[in-house]
C-alpha cells in the first residue's frame, strides 16, 4: 500500500508540476504550494478511496466523485488564500486535477 501511495503522489506531482508549467505558471513559491497542498490532499484522497475499496460493497464511482471534490476544494482554497499568480485558483484546481486523474485514469488502462 506505502509503494502505491508513493507512485500516486510522484505521478500526480509529476503532472500537476507540468500542467502548471503548461498554464504559463512560472512562479517558484507557486509551484512550491502545488506540491505541498498536493502532498496533503494526494494520499488521503488514495487511502480513502482504498480503504473504500477493500472495505466497503461500495460503487468506487461514488467514492471517487467526493474525494476529488474534497481535492479541489482544499487544493483551490489553498491557491486562493496563499497563492500569487492563480487568477482562477478553484478553476486551476479542477483542471489540475481532473487532468492529473485522468491522465492516471489512462494509464492504468494501459498498463
């Protein structure tokens, strides 16, 4: 469980770092709470949704849709509240991370 969790946080660092920088975001304190705020809410969100997963009969669909919810809504506070350059920072929140996950999304699929 520790290795996927390791590799869900490196891989969404990874894309939510480039889909920043592919936003013409180039601010370093910026980045810096990028990768802090993803380092909070990234493994909750994975814990959660794998306990939820062994644990529960649950469909994982109604699982998944509120913890990214939860992400969006911390990450883009986060943004708002102590970002410099996020004009749209809710709005960054979401493509960041809907891009992140189904970028994930693919991935799986593919491997």
């Amino acid at each position: 469980m520790i290795q996927a969790l390791v590799v869900s946080l490196a891989l969404t660092l990874a894309l939510e770092a480039g889909f920043f920088l592919l936003a013409g975001m180039r601010d370093k304190k910026d980045m810096l709470l990028l990768v802090l705020v993803n380092i909070v809410t990234n493994p909750v969100v994975v814990l959660l949704y794998w306990l939820a997963s062994v644990y529960t009969d649950w469909n994982l669909v109604f699982v998944i849709i509120p913890l990214e919810i939860f992400a969006i809504l911390i990450e883009g506070y986060c943004y708002n509240k102590y970002g410099r350059g996020f004009k749209r920072p809710y709005v960054f929140s979401v493509c960041a991370n809907m891009f992140s996950y189904w970028t994930g999304v693919l991935i799986q699929f593919l491997i």
